[in-house]
C-alpha cells in the first residue's frame, strides 16, 4: 500500500473497558464498553463513521448550491446475536434532516439532495461502501507483544 492508501489509528488501554483512540495527526477521543461513562462505544464509533462519511460527502455536495439552515443525520441499527453470524449490527438506517433557504440557490441546493445521497451510497464514503462489500478484517498479534 502506498503512503496515499494507508489508514490507521491507534487505541490505548487507559483502565479496564477504558481507551483512548488516536489518529496521525494528533487527534484523540475515548472509547469505552459503555455504559459506565461517556465514552463512545465502538458500535458507537461505527454508526458515527457511517453517518459522518455519508454527511460529509452530501454537505460538500449541497452546500455548494446554498448553505442548509439545518443539516443533521441520525444512525441507528439493531445489534443482534445469534449462532450463525455472531454479534453483529443489521437494518442500518442512515436518516438526513436537511432543510435549505428559500430562493434560487436554496432550491439547487434540495434538487441536488436526493443525487447526493444516491452518489454517497453507490459510490463516495468509503465506510459505507465497505461495510456493505463485506470487506475481511485480519486480527493478528504484534511480534514481540508478548513477555515470556
């Protein structure tokens, strides 16, 4: 992979069921098994990643035409267990609440709503893309993480 292509963050045990995610660039947000604090849960973190891939493609898209007067998404699913699939989330729903101003730019900018979702979804946010392609995920452990 070149240096383009290449993603990742590191996370950090701070306690137990406690961690701190951070990027290249120096940002950092906790993480948590939920329920005891704050802290985003990693199913969380996904839902966030889905609906934040998908509103920054639409917002560049729309607020070209006009600046909304309200934008806001809500993420939401079903986490499930079962013998066949494991734990896992289903009927993922991403829902926009877009408004615009009235006027010209306002109405380019609703026009072009619905083929801005359509685009995000076929084929711009990469997390939702690879969710739904069903991409594998490797775990693998460090050489040398261990203490003999």
């Amino acid at each position: 992979m070149s240096e383009d292509t290449f993603r990742s963050v590191e996370i950090e045990r701070t306690s137990v069921g406690k961690y701190v995610v951070r990027n290249a660039r120096g940002g950092s947000m906790s993480m948590g098994t939920g329920g005891q604090d704050a802290s985003f849960t990693p199913v969380e973190l996904l839902l966030a990643a889905i609906g934040g891939c998908t509103a920054i493609d639409v917002d560049h898209i729309t607020s070209r035409r006009a600046e909304p007067t309200q934008f806001s998404v809500e993420v939401s699913g079903d986490k499930i267990r079962d013998e066949a699939g494991g734990n896992r989330m289903q009927n993922l729903k991403v829902e926009f609440t877009v408004t615009f101003p009235e006027g010209a730019d306002g109405d380019m900018a609703r026009e072009a709503l619905p083929r801005s979702l359509q685009q995000s979804h076929d084929r711009l946010c990469t997390v939702s893309r690879t969710v739904e392609l069903g991409t594998p995920v490797s775990i693998v452990e460090a050489a040398g993480s261990t203490e003999d």
